[in-house]
C-alpha cells in the first residue's frame, strides 16, 4: 500500500537510486522505468543519499518482465538484513526469483507496515525466524521453493491478518502446529513438499476462510479428521503422497465447493461415500494407489469429471469398479412397471 508524499518533504525527495543493505531502492518519483531498470540492472549507478520513507522498492517481478536476463540476480541477503532503518514503513517486499541466499534476516520482524512478504524460487536456507510472528498486518507470505529447514513456528498462530501463506518445496520437519488454527482469514495454506509428518490437526476446522489446502507429499499419517466438514468454503484439498489411513468421511458431504479432491498414494480403505456426489462443482477427483479402495464412485461424477483417460487417473492400484449405477438404469428400475396416468 503506497503511502501519501508529505508536501513539506517532497522537495527533499531522492531522485536516483540507492543502495543499502543488499538490495537497489528506486525512488517513487522516478517515474522513467526505463532509467529505473538501468539503475537497478548496475548497482554502481547508485547514489549514496540517507534512506528515505516514501522510497520503496520497485515490484521485482514487473522489472524482471522487462529484462530477459534477470537484472535483480546480483542481489544476496546480507547479515545487516535487506531494510534500513528508516524504511520500516514499507509494506511489500517483492524479491521473487532471484539469487538470494542466507538466512531470513531476524530484524524484519520490526516492520510494522508489511503486508506482503514475496520471497518465493531463491535459494534462502536456515529456519524461519520467530520474530514474523509480531507481522500482525501481513496478509501475504510467499516462502516456496527455496532450501529452507527447521519447524514451522507455533508462534505464527499470532499473525491473524495472514491470508495466503505458502512454504511449499523446502524442507521443513516436524509436525503442522495446532495452533495455527487461530489464523481464521487464511485462504490459502500450502505446505507441500517437505518432510512434515504427524497427524492432521482436527482444530484447523476453525480455519472457515480456507479454499485451498495443499498437503502433498509429506509424512502425514492417520485419517482425514472429520471435523474439516466444517470447511464449507474449501474448494481444493491435495493430500498426494503421504501415509494417512482409514476410511473417507462420509461428513464430507457438506463441502459442496469442492472443485479438486486429490487422496492418490495414500492407504485409504473403504468406498468413497456416495454422499459425496453431492459435490456439483467437483472437477477432479483423483485417488490412485490406495489399494484398499473399494466399491464404485458417484453415479453423478460421471458427466462432471473432466477426465481424459479417467480410468488410469482414478482406478489404477485400487479396487474401485467404476461409476455406481444410476437408480433409473438399473435392471431393477427397468423391469418396473409405469404408473397409469
């Protein structure tokens, strides 16, 4: 979110662009993309004026779309951290791939105004520092495929304004912290890709904002807890290669947004409930390599599914026989008679 120019600093406003703390700031003023690109693709161009708040940071991606040679790649993350003092005003980051390496700076927990922290496809490492759990306005958190490890912080539960929140393809361990079950406007969790094993929390059941919860491959174990019926508003739930067991809840049937079910490579046993049928925006169902699946699908999946070759999609490695008989086809519904008019 841009902030206001105060008329009795404008004049005091920078008009090139400055280096500080490992990254090339470019100034609002510098309304010329062109020299804003020139500047921030050669740092040496940089002027050395004190840090300014109504400087910001250019959106990386926009100026990467304009140089095919990735003109941010000579950033790396500093120790002294990526922000000066004076810029704790900023409320995005977007430094999205690049070639950022080291550790995540502890001192961005200070930055009050954040609201969007993009630092997706680099090669960061260490844990994630305990301190972003003070980001109280962050609403975005952008934070995969990198090379990042440790424990997902309990502590985060505090950051309540956080919507999107993606650390998938790094390298996590340990378990989904209950406590995040506070985060209630998150839309979006995904956390696929890492080694995280444990049970899935029942208590995410209060997470009524989610619409899309990506768990794929993981450790998780145990079943699918049947309190995530509360979750009316889901419509994507991937949990792909993992080791969860136990039967399908049948109470399921209440996420009638569903659009995406992925359980393949698990062991699920039982038949997926025909109550699930009622799911009318179903679009993919795929359920492949639970051996201990049985029985047949949903009669009114049928016609909904967008399947190419549904067959290798949903049956192979499983016992399913295909599409449950429609009451109106069956031998039975045939051979009665029709009622006189």
């Amino acid at each position: 979110m841009s902030q206001r120019t105060n008329p009795a600093t404008t004049a005091n406003m920078p008009t090139k662009c400055h280096f500080c703390g490992g990254v090339i700031y470019v100034p609002r003023t510098m309304k010329n993309k062109r020299k804003a690109i020139a500047c921030m693709a050669n740092k040496q161009e940089a002027s050395s004026f004190p840090a300014h708040p109504e400087c910001a940071i250019r959106h990386m991606d926009k100026l990467k779309k304009r140089d095919r040679q990735g003109i941010m790649g000579f950033i790396e993350l500093s120790e002294a951290g990526l922000l000066c003092p004076e810029d704790s005003s900023s409320s995005v980051l977007y430094l999205h791939k690049n070639k950022l390496s080291g550790s995540l700076p502890a001192a961005w927990g200070d930055l009050a105004a954040l609201e969007d922290l993009t630092l997706n496809e680099n090669k960061l490492t260490g844990t994630l520092p305990v301190e972003y759990a003070g980001l109280s306005k962050l609403h975005s958190l952008w934070l995969f495929s990198n090379r990042l490890t440790g424990q997902l912080p309990a502590a985060y539960s505090a950051m309540t304004a956080l919507e999107d929140l993606q650390v998938s393809y790094n390298k996590f361990s340990g378990e989904l912290p209950a406590e995040w079950a506070a985060l209630v406007n998150l839309r979006i969790l995904n956390v696929g890709a890492n080694k995280l094993q444990g049970t899935l929390p029942a208590a995410y059941s209060s997470l009524a904002s989610l619409q899309e919860l990506q768990l794929f491959e993981n450790r998780f174990s145990g079943p699918l807890p049947k309190q995530w019926s509360a979750l009316t508003d889901l419509q994507e739930l991937n949990v792909y290669d993992n080791a969860l067991s136990g039967s399908l809840p049948a109470s399921y049937k209440a996420l009638a947004k569903m659009r995406s079910f992925t359980i393949s490579k698990n062991t699920f046993a039982g038949s997926v409930p025909l109550q699930w049928g009622k799911w009318k925006a179903l679009e993919t169902f795929v359920a492949w390599g639970n051996e201990e699946l049985v029985g047949c699908l949903p009669s009114r999946w049928e016609q909904q599914l967008a399947y190419l070759s549904f067959e290798e999609e949903v049956f192979e490695g499983t016992a399913v026989t295909g599409f449950c008989q429609r009451k109106a086809d069956s031998p039975a519904a045939k051979a009665r008679p029709s009622a006189e008019m």
